[in-house]
C-alpha cells in the first residue's frame, strides 16, 4: 500500500502540491526553486489571488503551525483572517502563551 500525499507551499508564489511525503527530502518550488514548506495533509489553499489569506497563512506556517489530520478528523481550529490572527497574537503576547499554541487554541 502506497503512503497518501501531504501539501506542500511556497508563499512567494501562492501555489501549493501534494507530494509523497518524505522527511529526508527538501522539496523545492518548481516556479521560483525556493524551498517549500510543509503544509500537512489537513491543507487546502486559498486562492491565489486572496493575498489576505496568504497573509494569515504566511503567519501560522511560519509560527509551525501545520494541517495535519488527527485521530476523529481534520487539524481543528485554524484562524481564517488577519483580525483572527492579530487578536491571537495579542493575546499571547499579553499573557506569556507561545504564539503558535495561541493560535489554534479554540
């Protein structure tokens, strides 16, 4: 049995690929060679033209955030705009929590 594809991003670009997963391997974007982020098999992209939500994608990818299924479904709560995002950033300034756990927290 073959092992499922996951996504990975480029940001600078705004596309996203599924691909085999593999740890060993860096993958690179095929427009503009930089390396990709992985997203998780959980992801599904925006549109290319909604730079808001590349924004707050850019923000939760780059804080380590991940798509990744779990056990009973989907990566939970996700923040969809930048207003979701500000207010957890805010928040986990303000009381000390890491970003990254601040920004899923339901």
């Amino acid at each position: 049995m073959g092992h499922g594809k996951t996504s990975y991003v480029c940001l600078s670009c705004r596309v996203s690929y599924k691909q085999p997963y593999d740890r060993a391997r860096q993958r690179t974007c095929p427009r503009c060679t930089e390396p990709m982020i992985h997203a998780g098999s959980a992801f599904a992209a925006p549109r290319r033209r909604d730079v808001a939500a590349w924004r707050t994608l850019t923000v939760l990818l780059n804080a380590g955030v991940g798509f990744h299924k779990t056990c009973c479904g989907g990566p939970g709560y996700r923040p969809r705009t930048l207003r979701e995002v500000r207010e957890r950033m805010t928040h986990a300034r303000r009381s000390g929590e890491p970003v990254a756990k601040a920004l899923v927290r339901n």
